[in-house]
C-alpha cells in the first residue's frame, strides 16, 4: 500500500466505520440489558413485612436532630 494512492483514506474511513458499528452496537447491548433487569425487577416477588419494616438509621437520625432543633428555636423564641 502506497500512502499516495487513496486506499488509506479508505481504510480510515472503514476503521471509522467500522467503530461507530461498533459503539452502537454496545450502545444497544447495554440497552437491553438494562431492559431485562427491570423487567426482573418487576417480576420479582414484592418484599415481604420485615424487609419493608426495616427503618433508615441514618434518615431517622437526620430526622430527630431537625425536630430537636426546632423544638429549640421555639423555646428559645417562647421564653424570652
């Protein structure tokens, strides 16, 4: 292959080519990927009682911390 003859510029174009086939392709793989996970998702069995009773630690504690701090200010702006 010369560089003058115009067949690099066809090999680029189909390396180009070639890796946008490429990128689309994964694109859709993941795309149907993510299809079925949801798809297993919904038919999964719904959590049971325990597992929907489970509380959030940490939004209970940001949760009493605001109510205490509340509690102060109307303290603070009752008893003046």
């Amino acid at each position: 292959m010369r560089p003058g003859n115009g067949e690099s510029m066809m090999d680029k174009k189909e390396k180009e080519m070639a890796a946008a086939l490429a990128a689309v392709a994964a694109f859709m793989q993941q795309e149907e990927e993510a299809f079925h996970q949801h798809l297993a998702a919904a038919m999964a069995p719904p959590k049971t009682q325990a597992q929907a009773a489970m509380p959030n630690l940490w939004g209970q504690s940001g949760r009493q911390s605001m109510m205490q701090m509340r509690n102060l200010m109307q303290v603070k702006a009752l008893h003046r």
